[in-house]
C-alpha cells in the first residue's frame, strides 16, 4: 500500500422502500415473496391510457423521514418522468421528482464512539418508483418480475461529509434505525428495502499541495458489512492506483464499481460515467403536490422521539452505559417500554438488567418484542423495586418476570405463590446458620484454622443456607452473619 498521507472523503446515496400496503401509483398490494407477476396491473405494467394516481400515505411517509432529518420540506413538488430502456421498466421511463425534491438541506446526527456524535448533512430526499426486477435463475434467459415495480423508492443523497468506513457504516444503520421508528419502513436488508451507494474518493497529501483522487461509486450494497468493506477496500486500492497512474480527479473520470461479496474487492462496471440524458420532463398524468399547512402539521404530529436523542437521554438522565441505552433504543417499541418503566418509579439500571438479560432473552427466544411478551411497564417496574428492596434477589426477579409472562399476573402475587420472597430476618437466618455450622463442625474448624481453602468452606457453608431455606435468604446477611461467627 502506498504512504501517501490522505483523507477519506464519502457521500452516500439511500434507496429506502417505504412499507404501505400498495404501490406508489396504483392500488396493487405490495407483498414480498409472492409468485411473479401477481401483484400487477395495467398502471404499473405500464400499459398504453392507464393513469396513475398518487399514494397519499407514500408521500406522507416521505415527508416524515424528511422531517426526522430536519430538512425544509417543500410545500409544492411536481412528478418528472425520467425516461431509459430497460427490461425492468417496461413503461420506459420512471416516475420520480428531478428538480424539485420533496426534502432538502438537512443532516442527520450519527453516534461515534465515545458518546460523540457528528452532523452528516443531506442534500435531498425525493420520492420515486421502483423498478420491478430481472430474474436469472433458470436456464440461458433472463426473466422479468414485476411485482416490485411501483414500490414507493424514498431516495436520500448525502454531502460527501463522511471521513471513515466507520462513519459509513454507522449512517447506515442510524438511518436504518429512524425509519424503523417512524415505522415508515421494515428496513429489511436481506429483502432489499435499503440499497445504499457510496461515492467514494480520498483526498491525498502530496508534499503540502492536495489532489483528489477520482471519484468511484460502488453500486447496489445491501449490508452494513458490505458498507464498510467496500469503502475500507477503496481506500487501499485508489492509493495504489494513485501510486502507479498519479491520476486525479477530473473531468470524464467518475467510474462506477460493484462489490464482490467473496472475494472482497470492488469491480470496475463502468469507466467513464456516461452523461446520461434522461429527458426529465414534467408526468402530464400526474398533478403536482402542494402541502398545505394542516396537512403538514398532521404529518409532524405523527413523529416520535428519535433514537438518538433517546439513547443520549438514557446516558444523561438514566445514567446508563453508552452500550446499555444502544441496546434499548435497537427498537422503538423496547426503548419505549423502558422509558415507561423508568417513569413509573423503577431503578433505571435495575429495569436495564432485567430488561436486557431476562426479557429480551424471552422475546429473542418466542420471536416477539419486549412489549409483546404480555407484562407491562408499570408491573417491571414494581419488580424493579422489589429487588430494590431486598424483597427478592436478582435471580429470582429473573424467575418471577418469566412467570410473568406465562401467568399474566403481578411481581408480587407470583412472588408469594412461588416462595421467592427473601428472607431477611436477621434473627431467624441466625437460627438457621447456628444449626449448619452445628452439623458441620469440620468445616467449622477448617475456616478458623485460616486454612488457605477456608474460601471454599465458606461458599460451602453459604450453599447450605440457601439450600436449607430453598433460596430465599438474604445472601447479604447470611454472609454478615457467618463472618461475625467465624471470624
Ligand atoms: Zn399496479
């Protein structure tokens, strides 16, 4: 690898498929994984006197991802017909907005490491339609599913504000994470609902003077790995080529690459970035969008805390780990059952460690979310308290959020019906450690001689407690006392 001193310097380019139960401009069901060419009809097949009518509920989905990434949000858009030949797009042109987006000059706020975040800033967001899609899985010829043509395709194009394969990756998954939230996308990537395109160059050092190397844009990713591996291999082979050729960056020589998933390296498809002439003009079916004020407000009405913002007040005001409040604002509805049990009076890291290592374990194992799991916020948190309170230990919590799940009841009812309330009576765990040190005088002997396993002895005389009183005495106290006997 060559030792030039440089910067990394990304653009991403988003498709995110939006999740309403019909296409963009006709009232075909959006369904994945059904036969081919069943989820048609003559708009999105393109047929010849067909009209297209505007998804209001697409638009508003739009918007509302515009909103969360603090755009200004355009009161009126038109419709462009952007027109090329492809087997996909049998109408040949695609419905999208060309000089008019829906959203434009925001940023997102993506979390770094440390608790740090930065500001990306985006340049637009517009609204287009899918393509539908080639097969070639059978034989010597390819074949056309167009089931997907016509899905809603919400398109987000970044400044090229991002400096490591790190930050790509980490916009990646924040934006994952917000559209999920507003729940205007399941975001799947296995099924495509997120493709992004980095626009990948470096900007390189040579003895105080700067030079850009070309820009590369890798095509079609659709992981997070693939993100950042492919931008991590960039860097290294654009620094070779710089070594060997000394080409910048300049007119002419934008290249487009893809990512080989196997062998991990990205693939030349295309040298010189054809200056594509699209013939963008306005769809004379289509009428243009105005938004009214009452029809934006209602849209902003429907926005939700952020996770970001959530997981930094988790930090702030909870006072839990960076890594905790990531784990509970991975999803909406878990980040929220958390902040209700927080708010109806539980420890918030007691309600972390029960959440994290029994209930989405639960969830995890019966396939559901934390919310789903039949107990509420406020039934937790009374858990949460009880552990506070030294009424049950922290396993037996685990047992009684199990059986909360099962039986549908309260913490405190299931405690008492299954014996799991702790024993804290001094007095009679006094008793009870009389009569174990009684009948294990050996043992007894073994610790007060400072044995070097009087540690083991000990755990052993412990073991026999909770035994004796079927786990329910205070560990806490037992060990008080057995320290006070034994010296
Ligand atoms: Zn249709």
């Amino acid at each position: 690898m060559s030792e030039f001193k440089h910067k990394l310097v990304v653009g991403l380019e988003i498709h995110v498929h939006l999740c309403t139960k019909s296409k963009i401009f006709c009232g075909c069901e959006l369904e994945y994984g059904a036969t081919a060419n069943t989820r048609v009809c003559p708009v999105c097949l393109g047929m010849p006197g067909s009209l297209p009518v505007m998804n209001k509920r697409a638009y508003e989905f739009a918007v509302m991802v515009g909103l969360a990434l603090n755009c200004e949000i355009a009161r009126f858009t038109k419709w462009d017909r952007k027109n090329y030949y492809y087997p996909d797009l049998p109408k040949n042109y695609q419905i999208s907005q060309y000089d008019m987006p829906l959203a434009e000059h925001g940023y997102i706020e993506i979390p770094l490491e440390g608790g740090k975040s930065k500001k990306i800033r985006i340049t637009r967001a517009h609204l287009e339609e899918d393509a539908g899609k080639n097969v070639h899985s059978t034989g010597n010829y390819s074949q056309v599913d167009l089931n997907r043509a016509g899905t809603p395709l919400l398109e987000i194009v970044t400044e090229p504000d991002l400096n490591s394969p790190a930050e790509v990756k980490a916009l990646a998954v924040e934006l994952q994470r917000i559209v999920r939230y507003l729940g205007v996308s399941e975001a799947d990537m296995q099924k495509g609902h997120m493709r992004f395109e980095p626009n990948v160059n470096l900007v390189i050092d040579i003895g105080g003077k700067e030079v850009k190397t070309p820009i590369v844009e890798i095509k079609n990713l659709n992981s997070f790995r693939a993100v950042e591996r492919s931008v991590e291999y960039e860097i290294h082979r654009q620094l070779d080529e710089f070594g060997e050729t000394g080409k910048t960056m300049g007119m002419g020589n934008k290249s487009t690459r893809g990512w080989d998933d196997v062998n991990h390296v990205t693939v030349l498809q295309r040298e010189k970035e054809e200056a594509h002439d699209y013939r963008y003009f306005p769809d004379p079916d289509l009428s243009p969008v105005e938004l009214s004020d009452e029809w934006l407000g209602d849209i902003k009405s429907r926005l939700c805390e952020l996770p970001l913002q959530m997981q930094m007040r988790f930090v702030n005001e909870y006072g839990l780990s960076e890594y905790d409040a990531g784990v509970l604002t991975g999803d909406r509805t878990t980040a929220e059952f958390f902040d209700n049990a927080v708010k109806a009076g539980g420890d918030s890291k007691r309600l972390c460690n029960l959440i994290t290592q029994a209930g989405l374990k639960m969830a995890n194992e019966k396939g559901c979310s934390l919310a789903e799991l039949g107990f509420s916020a406020e039934d937790t948190a009374e858990l949460a308290k009880m552990v506070e309170a030294g009424d049950v230990n922290t396993t037996a919590a685990n047992t009684i959020l199990e059986k909360m799940t099962e039986l549908g009841e309260g913490p405190r009812s299931i405690a008492e019906k299954f014996n799991l309330i702790q024993k804290n009576d001094a007095g009679e765990l006094e008793g009870i450690v009389d009569e174990i040190l009684a009948a294990n005088p050996d043992v007894v002997e073994q610790i007060r001689s400072g044995d070097k396993k009087s540690g083991k002895a000990r755990s052993f005389l412990m073991g026999q407690v909770m035994q004796k009183t079927k786990g329910q005495a205070n560990p806490k106290i037992v060990s008080e006392i057995l320290a006070k006997k034994l010296g």
